[in-house]
C-alpha cells in the first residue's frame, strides 16, 4: 500500500468514527427539587454493555448545576472516572457502569451528553440518567421499570434517545434540542426495562 493510500484508509477510518458519534445537549428543570422533603439528592449515570464488545463510550461534559452545587466524592462502578466538577466519561467495560454524586439542586441541572454508536449485535448497550433520594432509590418516572429520565439506546445507525417526567409531576421531561437523532419523547423502552433496575442493594463505592 502506498503512503498515499494509508493516507486515504486513516481518514476514511476517522471519518468512520466521527460519524459514530452523537452530541446533545440535555436539560432538566430541577427547581422543584430545592429543600425537597426525600433529599439529598444524587445524580446518577449508568452504563450498561450488551454486547460484551467493549465498544462504545459516552461523555459527560460542560455540566451546570443551574445554581446548586457538587457535594462530596463520586461513587464510581465499573469503568467510569471523573465527577460533576471535571466531567465524566463512562465506558462498556464491564456489564453494569455506574456513576452517583450527591448535589444541592439548583434550578436546572444541564450537560453535553457525546456518545459514540458502535452496534455489532445483538443486544445494543443503554445509557441511563436518573437521580437518586437519600435512600438512593430513583425518583420515580414514567420510564417504567427503570426509572430514568433518560434512556439512550445504541442500536445504530442513530441512538434512539427517550425522554421521561417524573409521575408526581414535579420535574417534566428532559429538554433536548432538535439534534436530527431519533427521539422517541414518550413510551416505554424495552432495553431500559432489561438492563435497568431500581435497586435497593448497591455495590460499595470504591
């Protein structure tokens, strides 16, 4: 092969991997959650590997507490690293990644949610935000079974992303963008009630 050619065959492959990737910007109104009676409260991020490839990778950045602040050390499962001051990056390392920090809330919590979107079959991996109360039990949503406020599913050639409010009403739906991604604003989603649960026995932190 020609210098030319591996030339040509490198930017073809980043080009491959540039469009694997997904960018978006997502807000939720927390204002109702400030001196709420169930806190404090904790965001959490999980990261769930379906098919064992070790493929994928999802970054949380430009975070804003909308006014609230970070409390505490992160608690972090698996292959994560970072926390909601530096940002976090979670990877497909091992089955179930997780992430949990304590926060004061604010008015809105906000971040830029960057995946990328390797599918080789046959069970995509999930990406899941929720938050916590003090027992560290998701607030319940109308993601039914799981409990997120959002659900990022990474079947290609677009992540199907779904939106939910919470059931009592108090935090609507997370705000996204119009990104060209596929966005499914209500529903159920099938992967989320496989590979995410309530649970009332966490790993200890390390």
């Amino acid at each position: 092969m020609t210098r030319k050619n591996i030339v040509l065959a490198a930017l073809c492959t980043l080009a491959g991997a540039l469009a694997a990737q997904a960018s978006l910007l997502v807000t939720l109104d927390t204002i109702r959650l400030i001196g709420g009676p169930t806190g404090p409260y904790y965001i959490d991020f999980q990261f769930n590997d379906g098919t064992g490839a070790n493929d994928n990778q999802v970054g949380i950045t430009n975070i804003n507490l909308g006014g609230g602040t970070a409390v505490g050390p992160a608690a972090l499962f698996g292959g994560v690293t970072g926390d909601l001051l530096a940002g976090i990056t979670l990877t497909d390392s091992d089955p179930f990644n997780e992430f949990y920090q304590e926060f004061t809330p604010g008015a809105l919590f906000s971040f830029q949610l960057t995946m990328t979107n390797v599918f080789s079959g046959p069970v995509p991996d999930v990406f899941g935000f929720a938050i916590l109360d003090s027992n560290l039990f998701n607030l319940g949503t109308f993601s039914l079974g799981s409990d997120q406020f959002l659900i990022a599913t990474l079947a290609g050639p677009d992540p199907v992303i779904e939106v939910f409010a919470s059931v009592d009403g108090s935090i609507p739906a997370p705000h996204i963008p119009d990104s060209g991604n596929s966005l499914a604003l209500a529903g159920v989603s099938l992967a989320g009630l496989v590979l995410f649960r309530r649970r009332t026995v966490r790993p200890a932190a390390t």
